[in-house]
C-alpha cells in the first residue's frame, strides 16, 4: 500500500484532473538523513492496484492529449512561420529548444491531418 494525502487545491488550478490527483502517490517525503519515507500526518493508507482497464483509460487519455497536442503546436508553429517577419522562425524554433526538422515534422503532421477533415 502507498500512503496518498488530499490533493491540495492548487493542483486543481495547476490543471491536475481530479483522477490524476487520485491517482498520484504523494505524501510522503523520502528522508536523506535516515533513508526512510516519513508519511504526512493526514495521510490515509489505501491500495494503488490497477486494473487492466484502469491502464488502458489512463494511457488511451494520455495518448489523446499526446495527439492533439502534437497538432496545436504543429498549427501554431505553421501560423507563427506564416506571419513573422522573414529570418525570424528559426530563432524562435531554436527557443523552444526543437531542430528545424522537428518543427517541419511537426507542421507536415498538422497540415496532413487538416487536409484529412
């Protein structure tokens, strides 16, 4: 068994899902001076055992947001070579720490799948 405390509020505002909050094994500190994991005074011992279908829900949701973020950034990097000014998109492109094959990957994806809709 995992000790697991209340989710703080601030980790629903940090855009943490409820069942991510649930899911998550916080509370407890792991203590250097000791070597031993000292559990929060509020916290309640229950089991984080998992279905099968637990995985599966929660890694077809992750695969979910993976895609669809993968087509926004592919969108905005689009937009963003569209409508800066000429020399400009390779700097940012190297901001967001990406090669310039990365970024091109990632708008050939996008504009594929627009072209699929």
């Amino acid at each position: 068994m995992a000790l697991i405390e209340k989710a703080p509020a601030a980790a629903t505002a940090q855009g943490l899902r409820k069942s991510d909050q649930q899911d998550s094994s916080i509370g407890s500190e792991y203590n250097a001076a000791n070597g031993h994991a000292q559990a929060e005074p509020d916290a309640v011992a229950i089991s984080t055992q998992r279905s099968v279908e637990d995985w599966r829900r929660i890694i077809a949701d992750a695969l979910g947001h993976a895609v669809e973020n993968i087509l926004a950034a592919g969108r905005y990097l689009q937009e963003a070579k569209d409508e800066l000014p000429h020399g400009e998109f390779g700097p940012l492109v190297k901001s967001l720490g990406l090669g310039e094959r990365t970024a091109q990957m990632l708008m050939k994806i996008a504009a594929n799948e627009d072209r699929r809709q």
